[in-house]
C-alpha cells in the first residue's frame, strides 16, 4: 500500500466567495498529494443549468484558483476541481481552463497537463437510453417530450473519469458535473486506498469547514487517507473537529446517513466507527463500499419556463393582512378578467407568515404584525410578464376585502418600478438516473500541455 494520502480542500464551494488563505497556506505546509475543490450544486436551483449563466464572480474563481496552482504545483500536488462554474456545463470548463492556463503562464508554473472532462450530453444521448432511465428527486418517469423540452443536460460522474485523467499523467484536472465526493476521493484511490475510506473521507471534507466547529466559513480542511482509516482536521486554529461534527456531516444532504449510494455502488457506514485522534482531529474506521451489479450516473435536466419579473410590497394593516389569501385570489382573477386564464403563472410567498414552509407552517395562528409579500410574475414573455406585474402591484393597494374602510392601498412599497431580474424561469425537468454500460459513457477528455 501507498503511504497515506493527504487531501486539501481549499474550500467548500470554490469562487462562491474568496477562500481565507492563512488556513490554506497552513495546509500546504502539510505537503497533501492533492488540492481539490467542489464548484458546483444542486442547490443553485435549475435557472444556471438551463440558461448557461455563470454563478460566480470570474474574478473570485480566478482568486481561488490562482492559490490552489500556486500551492501545488511547486510541492508536486495534483490541483483537482469538480462541477465547474456552478453547474458544470461544458463551457464553464472552458472557462476554468482560461484562467488555469493564464494563472500558469503569468506564474511560471509550467509545462502542466491539465485535462478537461466534460459531462454535459445532448438529447440524443437520452434518447438512446430512454430505456434505461428512472426517476430519482424527480417524480415523474423521463419522457420524450420532456427531453425535447429541456434545455441543457448535465451527468453526475463517477471517480472512474479523474482516475484516466490521472493514468494520463494530469497535474491539473477540471471537470464538468460530480458527485461531491469522487473529486476529493480521486488522488487518494489512484494511489492505491480503499475506495471506502477515500469516498467517505471526500464526503466529509467537501463543504470545507462544515465539517468542524465552530462553522467559519471559506476555511481550508484537511483529509489523511491511511491504510485502514482516515483523518480529518481543520486548518482554522479556532476550529476542531469532534466525533459529533464529522459523524453529523453524514446527515447532510442525506435521506439516509447509513447508507449513501453513488455511481457504481453504496458506501456503507453502518459499521463506521468515529474516534478522537486528538482534541481537533477526527479518525474514521470501519466504512464500506458495495458494488452494485448495474453502474447508474445522476442526470440533471432544466428547461425555460419564461420570462420572469418581480413585486415587492409590504403591508402592516391588520386587517389587510389577514385578508391576504382574498387580496392574492382577487388580483389573480384580475390577471385572468385581462389576460386569459392561461399561459401565465402567479406566485406569491409572504415573508413573516409562510413563505418557508408554506402550508406546513405552524405558526399561522398567530398574525404577524407586518409582512413582506414578493410576488413572481412568469410568462412566456417579457412584455407578458411586465404587465401581469403591472396588475400585482395596483392590485396590492386598490383590492377590495369584506371589512376594508378607505379608498386607497395600505400597501408600502421600495419603490413604484417592477423588479426585473436578470434571470428567465426556469424548472428542474430531469432528476432521474441512467444506468450506462461503461463509467466512461457520458464524459469525454482532452489532455492538453500548457507552458
């Protein structure tokens, strides 16, 4: 076996916003095999999947990269990025490599190999495989219509990807969408680790600091793989590492903490045992992985839903907050009197009341004693959706209620404009899985030289 492997997280989420640099640069000191970051989510909602659009800054992703390849590359560390640009979409992997490959220019860093894996597909890729595709956070069987509907495509690859990257002789890999963990888990299992343990340990390390406490965030954490167990620590001196804190890290964003399925198989905690190696570091033992006898990759799909404007307005008269619910049926029949009752949607969510937790809100009961109303106007086009958020905002000081005594709206609003985003409507139309023949099958690669 290889001796241990040491893993730095530069950060949770990289260009979200400027990691710190004292904990980085402690960890470098340490000498990991790899520098790795996670740089994209699910949690962004559908809108940069389907539109294309970045979601951070390109200064800030240059900021972090520019560290991590100045951290590495001299002490002979692979410099490993997951889920580019957000969603992981081609481009943004084109993106990452403009930077990395001006980064490496301007500092002298190089020759390099920096591989690019690309994990978007086209609809014909789902067409093929219609057959072979079920429904994961979606609920609803993947059809034909939907796919056409779709506007862009992304799969959640394995570590098999990063390991060719590897064999292929990559200092640096940049890749389209991931599973969190294979990225961080990639170098680790290349060098000969238990796929278990190095799976497990890139899941507890891929948010950065979540893993410690107390929660700083944008610092730097530190995964040992070893032969039979691994280590993690934090690299903020104000922060350690507690047995309730890293076994807690498997709860998130987990249905099941014991049992986490991914491509290719399970990892499997049920036997995970959770010890203090000191009053920072965590040590982690006993964790599975199963092979599963079929190998199924996360499909993400978004498609346009329409254009998209906004209303804010708040309201502290009691009576016109409870009468809320008639205010919003009012102005959406009004909507429908002028535009018809299709081809438009209608949203409201009540800040003080429900907009949370919406229906499952248990306070309701008791009336707040102001709320904020934002109401999302969408319709298959600008001008459409301008004027149902014409019809929002005078309907919010002119409806008519049982009780109501003045003339004019107890409505307050920033200001008479309508809010106009720059961002479309979007909605998640593939959450479903793949099952593929070849790990290989969604992902394509290029190894290029920089100098």
């Amino acid at each position: 076996m290889a001796g241990d492997v040491a893993v730095l997280c530069s950060t949770g989420s990289l260009g979200l916003t400027p990691f710190h640099e004292e904990s980085f640069w402690a960890g470098v000191e340490r000498r990991p095999q790899s520098i790795a970051a996670d740089a994209g989510s699910g949690d962004i909602g559908p809108f940069y999947l389907g539109s294309g659009s970045w979601y951070n800054p390109r200064d800030w992703e240059e900021h972090d990269l520019r560290l991590m390849l100045q951290g590495a590359i001299p002490n002979g560390a692979k410099v490993v990025i997951g889920s580019a640009g957000g969603a992981g979409l081609d481009k943004a992997v084109d993106r990452y490599f403009e930077i990395v490959a001006d980064v490496i220019r301007r500092d002298g860093l190089g020759p390099l190999k920096v591989a690019r894996i690309y994990s978007e597909v086209d609809k014909d890729w789902l067409y093929d495989r219609l057959d072979r595709i079920s429904p994961l956070g979606a609920p609803w069987q993947l059809t034909k219509e939907l796919i056409d509907e779709t506007s862009r495509v992304v799969t959640m690859i394995g570590v098999e990807p990063y390991l060719k990257a590897l064999e292929a002789g990559a200092d640096v890999i940049l890749a389209g969408r991931s599973c969190d963990d294979v990225l961080f888990a990639a170098v680790p299992v290349w060098l000969g680790k238990d796929m278990a343990l190095s799976l497990h340990m890139g899941k507890t390390i891929e948010c950065g600091p979540l893993c410690a406490t107390p929660v700083i965030q944008r610092e730097s954490v530190m995964g040992v793989v070893r032969d039979r167990d691994f280590l993690v620590e934090p690299l903020h001196p104000g922060q350690r590492c507690t047995i309730a804190s890293v076994a807690g890290h498997a709860l998130y964003e987990r249905l099941d903490p014991y049992h986490q399925p991914g491509p290719g198989g399970e990892l499997d905690l049920t036997a995970a045992v959770f010890d203090e190696e000191s009053d920072r570091v965590v040590r982690v033992s006993g964790t599975r992985w199963h092979s599963a006898p079929r190998y199924r990759l996360k499909v993400e799909g978004a498609a346009r839903i329409g254009a998209r404007k906004l209303v804010l307005f708040g309201l502290r008269d009691p009576l016109s907050i409870a009468h809320l619910d008639d205010i919003f049926a009012a102005i959406e029949a009004e909507v429908a009197r002028i535009l018809g009752p299709e081809g438009w949607q209608l949203n409201f969510r009540v800040f003080g009341r429900d907009a949370i937790l919406g229906s499952r809100e248990v306070e309701r009961a008791h009336p707040p004693h102001e709320v904020a109303v934002l109401a999302e106007a969408i319709a298959a086009d600008e001008n459409l959706a301008m004027h149902i958020a014409k019809l929002v905002k005078y309907g919010s000081m002119r409806v008519h209620y049982e009780g109501k005594l003045g003339i004019a709206g107890g409505a307050a609003l920033p200001g008479d404009e309508v809010l106009s985003p720059q961002q479309e409507a979007y909605r998640w139309t593939i959450d479903h899985l793949v099952e593929v023949a070849d790990p290989m099958e969604s992902s394509r690669m290029t190894v290029e030289v920089v100098s």
